[in-house]
C-alpha cells in the first residue's frame, strides 16, 4: 500500500507533466503565428529614393546606438 505522501508526489508529477504539455503547445502556437507569412518584406527603396547615405551616417547611427547600449 502507497502511504499519502508517495500519492501526493506521484500526482504532483503528473501536473508539472500536464503544465509540461501545455507550455509546449503553447510555443508552438506562438511560433506558428511569428512564421513568415509568405508576404513581400516591405522595403525602403521607393522611401528613400534619392537619399544618400555617407559613411559619416552610418559611424554616427553605430555610435548612437552604442550609447545606449552601454557597448
């Protein structure tokens, strides 16, 4: 005969599993929502026709963004 306190824990093992199996649907949802939807990226070529980018813009943008990250 099981005493109560190996039933208790045996069905504490079977919620984590339950937890378990539906953290994992869970993800997998999520995951099916974040894939590609078979859609064009947009682009910013028609945005930014005409506009030229130096190498200065590019060092200044790195180090803007750097600041913030404390890199």
């Amino acid at each position: 005969m099981k005493s109560a306190a190996t039933e208790s824990s045996v069905d504490m093992l079977h919620k984590i599993e339950a937890m378990e199996k539906d953290i994992i649907n869970l993800k997998l949802s999520v995951l099916k929502k974040l894939s590609p939807s078979g859609k064009k990226p947009a682009t910013f070529r028609g945005i930014l026709k005409g506009v030229v980018i130096t190498d200065e813009d590019i060092a200044f943008a790195k180090k803007s963004l750097n600041s913030k990250t404390g890199i």
